[in-house]
C-alpha cells in the first residue's frame, strides 16, 4: 500500500493514476528507431522564456535535418525567426544515468536563420556582434535591412565558423533520446479498436541560460510525436508538418484561460525530472481557503511501476498576479508547512534509517509501506525536503484538443535547488496535469492506494536530488535488475 491521497476517491483520479501504472500499454524501443518526421504537438516554452516550434526529419543514413521556429508570444502566433539545422547523429548505448534512455553523439554541418522581421533581425544581429568572438562581429553590418526569406549562415562546419552561441543555441538534446509507442482508443463512435502514437523524447534544455550550452541532459523536453502516428485531434501538427524556414507555422488561435485551481489534477504521463526521477503527481487545490495538498509517486523505473517512496505536502498558496516575464503565465507563491513520507521499497528504508539523527522524522524509524510525519523534524535532509518553505511558483491552465483543462506547473531548476526567491522563479513548465476533479468534488476521507512514485518537488514543495551515494547505489540496484 502506498500513502493515501485525502479524497473519497473520485473515480477519474482514480481511473488515471491507475491507467498510468498500466505499463503494458507503453512500449520503448531499444534502440529508438527515429526514422521519419516528428513534430511539436503544441507551442514549446523553454526557460528564458523562449517560445518556440519544432519539425526533425532523421534519414535513413544518420543525417539529419530540424527546423527550430522562434516566436514572439506564448500563443507561437507571432514569428521571430527559423533556424534550419543539419548534422548527423549516431546513437550509442543505453544510458547508465537515466533509465530507458539511449545515449547518442552528434555532429553539426549547418545552421541557418531566417529572419521573420527587421525586429528579429535587428535584435539578433546585436547579440551576436556584441558577444561573440572575432569571426563573428561582423554576422551583419549594422543597419543592414530585413531580406523576406533571406538565409543566413551561423554555423558552418566546413569554414569553422560558428556564431550560434549568442543565441543559447546547442543540440544537446539529441544526445539523449528514447521512443515510446502506445495505442490511442479511437474517438468516433462508430469506430472501434486504437491507433498507434509515438513519442520522440529528446534531453532537457537547462534552466539556466549560462549552463545551457554546456549542459548534458538527464531528463527530457515535451515530447515530440510522429507525423504519422500521432495523436488525434493535433490541430497544430499539420501546420508544423507543412512549414519550413521560409513559412513558419502559424498555430491557432486559443482563448487566454483564467486561472481557475480549485478542485484536483493528476499527472498525464509517468514522468523524468533530471538527476534520475520518475514520478507521478497528483494535486488538489481548495479555492475557498487557498490551502493545498499534493501527492508525488516517485518510482525507480521509466514506467513507474516500482514503486520508491511517496511524499505527501499540504500548505497554502497566494492569489495568483499575471506574470510580467512569462507571457500568458501567472505567478504564485506556495507555502509547504507540513509532510509526510512513506517508504516503498528497502533501498529507500536503509537510506532514511541512517540518515542524522533527528533530521528526518523518527531515528532508524523507518519501515516500508509506513507513512511518517516529517514535520517535527522540520523536513528530510536526505529527502533535501525543509519546513517550513516557500517557493515562488509560475502556473498555466490550457485546454487540450478534447476541451479537458491542462494545468502547467513551474519547471524546476536543473541544478536541484528551489525556487525559494522570486529570482528564482521559473521561466518555463513541467509536463501538464489533467483535471480530474472540480472543485464541488472534493472529499476529505482517507483511501488506500497501490501505486506510489518519487517526488521532483514540483510546482509546490522543496526537494532537492538524493544523495550521491545514494544515487549511486541505486545505480548499482538498476545495474543487477537488468
């Protein structure tokens, strides 16, 4: 049994955390076959913020060619410029650090930009001149005027010459790599059986501008979907599929969503944080007195069918301000006053029990299935958990193609740390969670649950990554289970 949610379970939480424990219906491919076009489903934000659109065509022959389309607004309505980007990619061996991933090493030949205005042009050409190295200050003579559909080089293998850095611009995300395949029930009544749907996802973009170009990812971005096997409806993926340097897509229109909490949210996928973490959350939020409780499931596994330990957290939250930094965003800030931990497995009991005494619940206390309350001890420092906390927060509700409400919570910094600052605060978004119960929905009674999952202290609570020998020697476990 794992720690138990505060709901008289609601059927569709339940129905989805259950649905997520069902491995089955996922498949990865080892290695990942990347053959073919894959595209963004959606408009990506990366921190900065940077908005943005993706279209990657991997051949046969290793080469490959990917359009990045950069946007002005949160909505990728409003293009600022493409870059056009060939290499070639050479996948290597699973990956020892993130679990289900295949490593992979690539080389750039060539990347172009188009700009999409003398805006872009002029803001571009500014960065480069100004912080780039000798071969590149003169990237565009100043007052040069905007060509529609004029290709410019950036980065050339041949000529040695690579002017990209000014712009945060790596490709470190094709150095991890992992393909899931699942099958979507077809949503016409008359029909009957699914349809195939593959995933493509690439590493992580670091959180931190100054690391971006040097970072080595360990957990990934949104995932991309085949052109051919996506899923239905995707009104974006068409017109991603269509466009190229010279015709950015332009997505649909969609109505701005007023920040609306109340009631309870559940992850849509077993998820990656960096640093090794695969978790589920599950959320609920109470409107009426600004309070919160959160679950986060962390397992061991890309799956999260081996349960580690729960964490339970329940505090209170600010009324929301319209971000100034994150177009479309809304800032919060979230107080955790109170936790509990539950052990699922023995790795994690040895690790609590021979942690300092008196600096995470009850010492040598701990047993598995067993929720302890960490709040007298003022957190977990094995678990990096301290009470009481503050974390500055960025939100986002959208609605997905079948009108469910999407909450974006804050992505957490790469480096582990907390968003204990308003400096600190995101600039970009974890995976979705799905609504899965408004607020007349809430209940207040215990229920036992059969899954668990690992924590990232997402967007509400303070954890930071495990330590090292502790990582280490999970690495170990991982080693002689395969």
């Amino acid at each position: 049994a794992a720690a138990e949610p505060p709901l008289r379970w609601e059927p569709r939480c339940r129905q989805q955390l259950r649905h997520l424990q069902d491995g089955a219906r996922i498949a990865a491919r080892l290695p990942p076959r990347l053959e073919g076009r894959w595209v963004s489903t959606g408009c990506e934000v990366r921190p900065g913020p940077e908005f943005l659109t993706r279209s990657y065509l991997f051949y046969t022959n290793r080469l490959f060619k990917a359009y990045q389309f950069y946007y002005w607004d949160p909505s990728c309505r409003d293009p600022s410029y493409s870059l056009v980007i060939k290499g070639k990619l050479r996948l290597r061996q699973a990956s020892w650090i993130t679990r289900g991933a295949t490593e992979a090493d690539y080389h750039l030949h060539k990347v172009g930009i188009v700009f999409h205005s003398q805006k872009a042009m002029r803001e571009v050409a500014a960065r480069i001149n100004q912080t780039s190295g000798e071969g590149c200050r003169g990237f565009l003579p100043p007052g040069r005027s905007w060509a529609p559909g004029a290709l410019y080089e950036l980065l050339s293998a041949k000529t040695e010459r690579d002017c990209t850095a000014a712009l945060g611009f790596a490709m470190h995300e094709l150095s991890l790599v992992r393909v899931e395949q699942h099958y979507q029930p077809l949503l016409q009544p008359q029909q009957s059986g699914s349809q195939l749907v593959e995933e493509l996802y690439l590493g992580d973009i670091h959180t931190d501008w100054d690391e971006r170009l040097h970072y080595r990812p360990t957990g990934y971005q949104r995932p991309m979907q085949s052109a051919v096997h996506h899923v239905h409806p995707c009104p974006a993926c068409g017109i991603i599929y269509r466009a190229d340097e010279h015709h950015p897509p332009i997505l649909p229109a969609r109505a701005q969503l007023p920040m609306q909490l109340s009631g309870s949210w559940v992850s849509t996928h077993c998820e990656v944080r960096p640093a090794v973490l695969f978790l589920t959350r599950y959320f609920i939020f109470h409107g009426n007195n600004h309070t919160w409780e959160g679950y986060y499931y962390h397992y061991s596994d890309p799956l999260c069918q081996q349960p580690t330990f729960t964490i339970y957290a329940s505090g209170n939250y600010t009324q929301g301000i319209p971000s100034s930094k994150v177009r479309g965003g809304t800032e919060l800030a979230f107080k955790v006053t109170q936790a509990r931990v539950t052990p699922m497995d023995q790795v994690t009991v040895m690790m609590l029990n021979s942690s300092e005494p008196g600096s995470c619940g009850l010492t040598s206390s701990w047993r598995a299935g067993v929720e302890q309350d960490i709040t007298p001890s003022n957190g977990c420092l094995a678990l990096g958990i301290k009470l009481p906390h503050t974390e500055y927060e960025l939100f986002k509700m959208e609605q997905d193609p079948e009108d469910r409400s999407l909450l974006y919570v804050g992505e957490r910094p790469t480096d582990g740390s907390s968003p204990d600052s308003p400096e600190k605060r995101p600039t970009s978004y974890q995976a979705p969670l799905i609504q899965c119960a408004g607020a007349s929905e809430e209940f207040s009674n215990y229920v036992s649950l059969k899954y668990s999952g690992r924590k990232y202290a997402n967007g509400n609570e303070a954890l930071k990554p495990l330590p090292v020998a502790f990582l280490l020697f999970v690495a170990l476990l991982f080693l002689r289970w395969d």
